[in-house]
C-alpha cells in the first residue's frame, strides 16, 4: 500500500539551518520507506526560477512555483520537503491551502547568532548598508503566527531539532512510529525468544 504524501515546508531566515534540517529529515523519512524530494531554495532560484529578482512580486512568483511542485509530489504520494526563507506569511498561507497535506516548520535564529555564523559575511554588509533588499535586515521576514513546529537553532543541535520535527510527524500520523530497537536487535531479541529454557 502507497505511503502518503505531505509537505514539510521550512521557512526562517538565510543561514538558521532550513536545508541541513531538511537533509537530516529526508534521511530519517526515507528510513520510513517514503518516497522524498527536497526543493532547496538556492537550487530552485538557479534552476525553475532563473531570472526571477529579489521583489516581493518575484519573491511571491518563486515561492508559487516551489508550491506548485511540492503539490504535485504531494499528490502523488511523495513527501516534498521545501528549504526556502519564504518571507512573506500570505504567500505561505497560499501555499498551503493549495497543498492541504502542509506542515510548516519555523526554523528560528536570532539575527545576530546568523550574522556570527555567516562566513559569506552578507549579514554584515547588509547591515553596514552595502547590501540593499536582504531579508530580515531591510525587507521583511513575516514569522509564522501558527507553525505546526518551531525550532530554535541557536539552542539547540540539528540533530535534536530534527528529531522533534520526526516527533510531530509521528505525532500528526504522517510517519509511523519507529521501533526503539534496530534490525539486528530484533533478530537478536527472536532467537532468545526462541532459545530453550525461555520463560
């Protein structure tokens, strides 16, 4: 029986960890035996949105046409998993009334935790002026007023945010709950089962 497909959609400023969690989170779904594909901004703006500016028209229009894939996979029983900052909330809102299988994860940073972490120093420059239409600096971040899960990396590893992001799934029932033993611990747990003397 086909396993069904959602959206997980990241959202949160450049450089706060969308697409780490998003690999670390496709690895574990796979381990569920879904079919994933993740659309990771920076690879959609040089592929499906060449050409497209930092407007907010063309910002909406890049975000439209990620949703519009993801929908596609969701449709067809593929979890589609989306790494793009997605600033404004509307478009977001769009998004997922298009999809209805839609779970947004507000990945979380402080601005300065970004700006120490960010060896492009583009938060720097964007700060310092030199850098003009930089999300989160001098155009908008709209924050989701009701994400099905918020993670806070500056507090917290990506190991752990990802495994509360698997959590919520499991939670919503879009993932079966993983058995805490392994493969081999359960072939080891039936042959002592089957051992004679078992009790």
């Amino acid at each position: 029986m086909a396993k069904k497909g959602f959206t997980l959609w990241f959202t949160g400023l450049s450089g706060a960890g969308k697409t780490t969690l998003a690999r670390l989170v496709e690895a574990e779904i796979k381990t569920r035996g879904h079919k994933v594909e993740v659309l990771d901004g920076d690879i959609i703006r040089t592929n499906l949105s060449k050409g497209l500016g930092f407007s907010k028209e063309d910002r909406d229009t890049n975000i439209r046409r990620i949703g519009f894939v993801c929908n596609l996979l969701t449709r067809n029983d593929v979890v589609a998993i989306a790494a793009a900052i997605s600033p404004y909330r509307a478009v977001r809102d769009e998004v997922r009334r298009d999809i209805g299988a839609f779970i947004e994860v507000y990945v979380r940073c402080p601005i300065e935790v970004l700006a120490e972490r960010d060896v492009k120093g583009l938060y720097k420059k964007a700060l310092a002026g030199e850098i003009k239409n930089f999300t989160g600096v001098d155009d908008p971040y709209e924050s989701p007023l009701a994400p099905e899960v918020t993670v806070d990396t500056d507090e917290e590893s990506p190991e752990q945010s990802a495994a509360r992001i698997v959590a919520k799934l499991e939670e919503m029932s879009l993932l079966a709950a993983q058995s805490i033993f392994s493969a081999d611990d359960n072939e080891e747990v039936g042959r002592r089962v089957e051992a004679p003397g078992f009790v």
